[in-house]
C-alpha cells in the first residue's frame, strides 16, 4: 500500500475491517502416526559401511613438486627469451650524469659570502648632499572657459637651485610645468611653501628659472644649498646616474639608472598650444613620472649632468626617460637669471587665452588675452584695464595667444608707456600703461 493518502482514492480494505470471505477455510490433517508391526520380523544384520578410501599424502606431494618445477622452467624460458629480444630491438643505453644538490631543508649547508662590487657606486651621501638643493613645484592654473566661471586646476613638477645672490635663489625647471600658472610655489621639505616667481621662460626649449627670496626660505626655517654643474659631454652610455624629483607630487624622491644612449632627438606636442618642440636629449633607464619635469639628474659625484623633460609612454614601454643635457641649457640659464631681475616687468592682471571656438561661442569680437583679475594698486589697475577686457595688442605686437603675450611682454622694460589693445563690450579702445618691475 502506498504511503500517501489521496482524497480520491478509497481504501476498499481498511485495517480494521478485513473483508468477508464465503469460501470455507480448510485445515490440513498430520500424517497418521500410527504404524501396524509386520507379523514376522527375520533376524537380518545390518549391512557393514563401505571402507575408507585412505589418502596417499607422499603420493599428492610429490606431484606437487613435479607440477612446480616443470612451471618454474617455462618461466626461466619465457623470462630469458623476452631478455634476448630486449637486447636485440631496443637501443643502447645512453648515460645521464646526474649532479647531486643540496636539498632545501638541510641543516648543513655553509654560509654563502656575497661581495659587493667596489665599482657599483653608492649614492647615499651624493642624494644627502644635493637633496637640499631640489625642490617640489606646486602650480596653480586657471583653466580658460570663455565668459563662464573659471576652472582652477593644480599641478607639480620639480626645479633645483643653480645660483643664489645676496637676496635671492634661482631655480631651473621646464617651462611646460608653469606654463599657464597664476600660482607658483616650492617647497625644500615637502612642508614649508615659499612663494616663487617666474622671471624667464624658454619654450622652444623647454626651460624656465624662477626666484625665491632668501628672507622667506630663512622665516620658514628651511636649509637650501645650491646645486653643482658636471659635464653632459663627457656622460657615455652606461655612466650610472640618479634622477630626484617631486614624483607624482608626492615629494621628493630618488631612482637610480643608467644613461642608455646619448644625442637622441625627440619631439614633444604641447598638449594645450599644440606647439611641437624638437629637443637633443639624453636617455637615462632611471624612473621618471609626472611630477619629476625640471628634476635634475645627478651624476656618481653629485653633479647635475641633465634637467628631466619627458618621458615615452606606451603599452609595453619601459625605461625610456629624456633629460636636457646640462651642457646645452647651462648658459641659458645664466642669461635668465642675469637679465630678468632689469627686463621683468609688472602689469598687474591674470589673463587666459580666448580662442577661436570660444570666440564663436559667445559672439565676441576678436581672440586675445581675456583679463580674469586686475591686482588691486597695479600698474594695470591705475590704467583703468578691468575684468572682462579682451587684449588683442602690446603696443605694435598682436597677442593672439599666449606665447604672443610672452614675447612682446619679454621686448618691454619697467618704467615703459605700452599702448594696450582692448576691446570692451564689443567695442575697440587704446589704454595707455606703465610698466611696474618685479619686486621680488
């Protein structure tokens, strides 16, 4: 019977009502017990069992042994012959020399003695003498969108001191790590900010100097030394060589390398003027990334042999880092810092570059410098220029863009009359100003 229940099954015999029978119910009757006695009953023996068969034990023994040796003789035959057709068909066997080793878990292996190669150079001192001489860039930049509210954006780089006077320190990095910033400051510690300003530019080149006042490096407690120069012309391939920078804006930091080939020629795209730049460069296997631009490489004597600039990137590449040779940039920046503290000038106003699209984009009538601030009491803000102007010309110089702005800006001196190009609500004006000079 199943041992589940259905509603629409009907158990025709329950349990406790087994069903009727109409057949009669029979018992077998037992065999009857009683036996009558024969009436005559002969005296007969019982018949005697049959005799044992006796087992002849010696008999079974020794055919035993008889079987034994006769398989035991068609085993030798077989072995032996597989044997002689083994020697026959397979080839002959080759020696292995096995060497033996020494296996991990033992405990009596010697001590092992490593050398280290009196020819390696050791750059601990050479990274503590001329760390105090880099320094952590920090950018601040204004990002140009039209008559809509400004974008700022933050960025870091690395320079080195390579000349300090009574007042000042200069500092040598690449013009694409300020380019474009209204804010510049360094740090020696990756604490202490000091304010810098930046007195020379070189794009073509990619080359940029700034100074910081002495006084403000002494009021923030921070110790600096100046930089020494080697000789890229001597550096060959192999020459091991460090690069220190702000890596990743993070703070300074040191890889070592090697250079890997020298008087290479590259070609760099600025990413917002689309301006190409064609560079000879060393090659240096050294980690480099973004934030170590303007970095120096320092030679085994600790000695700026090249000014870090770009790096390759690319699936699968690795190690492909560029730096300016030292020789090539040095009397730059000597004319920088010589000339800049007589030919800076001040006008006093943060601009950003109105270009064509975004000309169209809002109905103006020209591109040029859109003025973003006008520093209260500068020579800008007494000439009357305000917010919002357009300048299409420094005097006779257009300044369609920014490298127009800097070149004219570079031909001018303090104490000069510029006739500035405006345009203001659509319409064209002249503003006369005089040059201010940096105060540093």
């Amino acid at each position: 019977m199943s041992n589940f229940q259905d509603d629409n099954v009907i158990d025709l015999y329950p349990a406790e009502n087994p069903p009727a029978t109409t057949t009669p119910m029979y018992s077998r009757l037992p065999y009857p017990t009683y036996r009558p006695e024969p009436l005559y009953q002969p005296d007969i023996p019982p018949p005697s069992p049959p005799p044992k068969k006796q087992k002849n034990i010696f008999r079974n023994f020794a055919l035993t042994i008889i079987a034994v040796a006769i398989g035991g003789c068609f085993l030798g035959i077989g072995l032996g012959a597989g044997y002689i057709a083994m020697q026959h068909w397979m080839p002959e066997p080759v020696e292995i020399e096995v060497q033996q080793q020494t296996s991990f878990n033992s405990v009596a292996l010697e001590p092992m003695i490593i050398s280290i190669d009196p020819h390696i150079p050791d750059f601990t001192e050479v990274i503590s003498d001329v760390k105090d001489a880099v320094v952590s860039i920090n950018v601040t930049t204004t990002t140009s969108r039209g008559f809509l509210p400004a974008a700022e954006q933050t960025g870091a780089g690395s320079g080195f001191i390579f000349a300090q006077d009574d007042e000042n320190v200069f500092i040598a990095t690449n013009h694409h790590v300020i380019a474009y910033a209204n804010i510049v400051t360094i740090s020696l510690d990756d604490n202490e900010k000091v304010n810098a300003q930046v007195i020379g530019v070189d794009p073509e080149i990619d080359l940029a100097v700034l100074v910081v006042s002495i006084a403000a490096l002494e009021e923030k407690g921070v110790p600096f030394t100046v930089a020494s120069f080697g000789c890229s012309d001597n550096m060959r391939i192999g020459d091991s060589v460090v690069a220190i920078g702000n890596a990743m804006g993070a703070g300074q930091t040191a890889t070592k390398g090697i250079i890997s080939a020298v008087n290479i020629e590259i070609t760099i795209q600025d990413p917002n003027t689309r301006s190409v730049v064609t560079l000879d460069v060393l090659q240096t296997d050294a980690a480099v990334n973004q934030g170590n631009s303007g970095g120096p490489l320092i030679n085994q004597h600790g000695e700026v042999v090249g000014i870090v600039t770009a790096k390759l990137f690319g699936h699968g590449v690795e190690g492909m880092g560029y730096v300016l040779p030292i020789n090539d940039v040095r009397e730059l920046l000597e004319s920088m810092r010589e000339l800049a503290p007589a030919h800076q000038v001040w006008i006093g106003i943060t601009t950003e570059e109105v270009t064509e699209q975004i000309r169209d984009m809002f109905n103006l009538p020209s591109v040029g410098r859109l003025v973003r601030e006008v520093v209260p009491d500068s020579p800008a803000y007494f000439a009357g220029i305000m917010e919002r102007d357009i300048i299409v010309s420094f005097g006779e110089h257009p300044t369609l863009n920014f490298d127009d702005f800097r070149a004219a800006i570079a031909t001018a001196s303090p104490g000069d009359e510029v006739i500035f190009g405006i345009y203001r609500d659509g319409m064209y004006i002249e503003i006369p100003v005089v040059l201010g000079r940096v105060l540093w």
